[in-house]
C-alpha cells in the first residue's frame, strides 16, 4: 500500500499488529493475508436513496412567468412533487409574474411541513 492512501488508522493499527483487538476471537480467527486489511476503514457507503432537494421552484416544472403564459400545471406540479418530501417548499420567485388559472392546491395527503414560498407575483387572469 503506498503512503499516500495508507490512513491514519490503519498505521496506528500497524504498530500494534501484534497485540489482538477486543473484537478477535484469536490468531485462528481469521486468514492469514486478511488480518491487516480487516482493520482498515472501507469506502463510505452509498446513502440508501439518492439525496432529495426540498425545494421545488415552478420554474423547474415548466412556468414561465413572463406573465403572458400559464404556469397554472407547473405550479400543480411542483405542489404534487413536494407534497410527497417532508418539510418541503413550493418555491415563487422574485423577478418574475406567473399567471394562475383558478387552481386549488390540496395539502391533506401532503407530508409535513409544506411551505409555499411566493416571492414573485402571482396575475389571475383578467
């Protein structure tokens, strides 16, 4: 094993290669090549599912907000998608104008802590 890649743990491990840690049964416990290795910290594992963003702004879900077009289905579906993340936020933002067709926005299935942040403005149609 090169210097470089040789932790800190494993060289502390290796001056003391001849006393026996807590956790071995005896000499006989394991391999022979394999007793050195076994005290070297492996790779980080994988998290168990992909890290999840608890924002969603409308304009990843298609709106535009130029105040011309609708972005009445992309502000339903960004609110379906963070519906289903705890402490998720449905995110409006500054700078713009999203024009919003009578829509109704139902939070009773949704997990907890839903936040409908609107920064920008929101134009009913006239």
């Amino acid at each position: 094993m090169s210097p470089k890649s040789t932790s800190v743990e494993a060289r502390k491990n290796h001056t003391k290669k001849n006393k026996p840690h807590k956790h071995h049964q005896g000499k006989g416990a394991t391999s022979g090549n394999n007793t050195h290795n076994s005290h070297l910290p492996g790779p980080a594992p994988a998290p168990p599912h992909p890290q999840q963003s608890t924002i969603f702004p409308v304009l990843s879900f298609g709106a535009k907000g130029d105040g011309v077009s609708d972005d009445s289905k992309a502000l339903v579906a960004a609110w379906e998608a963070a519906c289903r993340v705890k402490g998720a936020t449905v995110e409006i933002p500054s700078g713009f104008k999203f024009l919003i067709q009578p829509i109704t926005l139902d939070g009773s299935g949704c997990m907890p802590d839903l936040v409908f942040q609107i920064d920008g403005t929101l134009l009913a149609p006239s």
